[in-house]
C-alpha cells in the first residue's frame, strides 16, 4: 500500500518465503540455546523429583531437603563456592514469581554452607531458587535452614494488597467494566493493567489515588479465611479471570 502511489511493485511470493526462512532459522537458533533449551531441564526434573512443596502462606522459615542443583541448563551433582546456579528443594518458603509478584529473596543455610537466594521462580510446579554459593558447597540431599528475607517480603506484601486496592478503586471511579488485564508487585513498587476505553483525567486519577489511599490509611487488620468460592463471592471477594 505505501509503494503503490509510487509505481513500485513488490513480490509477495518472494517475501513470503523469505520471512518462512527467516522464521525457520529463528526456531532452530531458539530450540538448541538459550531460555528454551534451558527450560527443558526442569521438565526432566519434575519427573524426577515432584513438585515442591510451598510454604510460604503459613511460614517465612522453614527446613527442606535440596532435591536437585542445575548450572548452565544441566543438572550438577554440587555447587562449590563461588558457583552461581539454582537449587530446588523439597519444600519451601520462598515464592516463585507469577501473577505478577516478584520471586522471594533470602539465604539458604546448612552447616558450613551459605547460599543467599537472589530470586526465586516458579517452573510449572517446581520452586527454582538462584543465587551463588558464598560458603561451603551445596550437594544433593542436604538438609538445610531456609530463611526469606521478611522485610521485602513485607514490602511486596503490602504491594499486592494495594493492586487490590487500586482496582477497586477503578472500579468505583470508571465503573464495573475495569479489569485486571497485567501487574507488576515488587517490593519497591506496583504496575496494575486495566482495560478503559479512553485516558484517565486529572480529577478521576485524583479520585481514585483518595479512595485507594483512604482504604490504606483505615489501618484495618488482614486475618486470612478459608472458604468455599461461592460463601467468598458472597462475603464480597472478586474473582478475577477465572481465579480458582
């Protein structure tokens, strides 16, 4: 459409085989390196150890049984200091990152050893803690002390409650339509993604920062409840893009 007006034509054939081309070479580049290549490795370990066991909703300590170490995409029977890779554990406190809420750091200790968490993911079921051995070595079948680090984990914690905040928020100033279509919740700071048909104003981001930071400012107590999703529907909980 842009070279018409200029008399120039352009073979469609042509490009079109060229960009499958292209297309072809970018999927074999991707399968054999990279993020994708690595990413296979924790399938294989699903297999072999099991999911883990999270935590983290009722402790920020714990102990766990290191059930793997990877380095550079692969399985290693130890990490010696120095050695930057992932252990996975049996069980966890450390949340891996997903619904837009930053992974867990903290330290991983035993005796002699030190491991300080600098992320935590999550590889379908499987809790994947980074970091870099500052003392000792890590070796399969340890057991150890796991420790995340309470403040940040305060932070983000605080974060994720105001998404939820904020929401409501939005939805009260923009109406029922608002959903949450992304967030980012870490412990500096939080990203919330909403789907509205035209730019906020002044005075309705006003609004909705006076509603929002009213909520906060109540102080009120967070007690955690258990109950079926409907009773929760009832009692005024949202559910969100199919939450379970």
């Amino acid at each position: 459409d842009a070279l018409r007006p200029r008399g120039v034509s352009v073979d469609t054939d042509a490009f079109n085989a060229a960009m499958e081309r292209q297309r072809e070479k970018a999927r074999a580049s991707w399968a054999g390196s990279g993020e994708a290549a690595t990413e296979t490795v924790w399938f294989a370990l699903r297999e072999k150890v099991g999911a883990t066991e999270f935590l983290g909703y009722e402790t920020e300590t714990a102990e766990g049984v290191v059930a793997a170490l990877v380095k550079d995409g692969g399985e290693v029977a130890a990490l010696g200091k120095g050695e930057s890779g992932a252990v996975v554990l049996n069980q966890t406190p450390f949340y891996g990152e997903s619904g837009g809420q930053a992974g867990d750091t903290g330290v991983i200790m035993g005796e002699g050893v030190r491991f300080p968490v600098t992320d935590t993911q999550k590889k379908s079921d499987v809790f994947v803690h980074y970091g870099t051995v500052e003392d000792g070595a890590l070796r399969a079948g340890a057991a150890l002390s796991l420790t995340v680090d309470h403040a940040r984990r305060g932070a983000i914690r605080q974060n994720h409650s105001a998404t939820h905040l904020l929401h409501e928020a939005l939805r009260q100033v923009l109406g029922d339509h608002v959903a949450q279509k992304g967030s980012l919740v870490a412990p500096d700071r939080l990203r919330f993604d909403f789907s509205h048909p035209k730019p906020m104003s002044a005075a309705e981001i006003e609004r909705v920062e006076d509603i929002a930071n009213e909520a906060v400012l109540q102080n009120s107590a967070v007690t955690t409840r258990l109950m079926a999703i409907d009773d929760a529907i009832a009692s005024g909980a949202r559910a969100l893009f199919g939450e379970k």
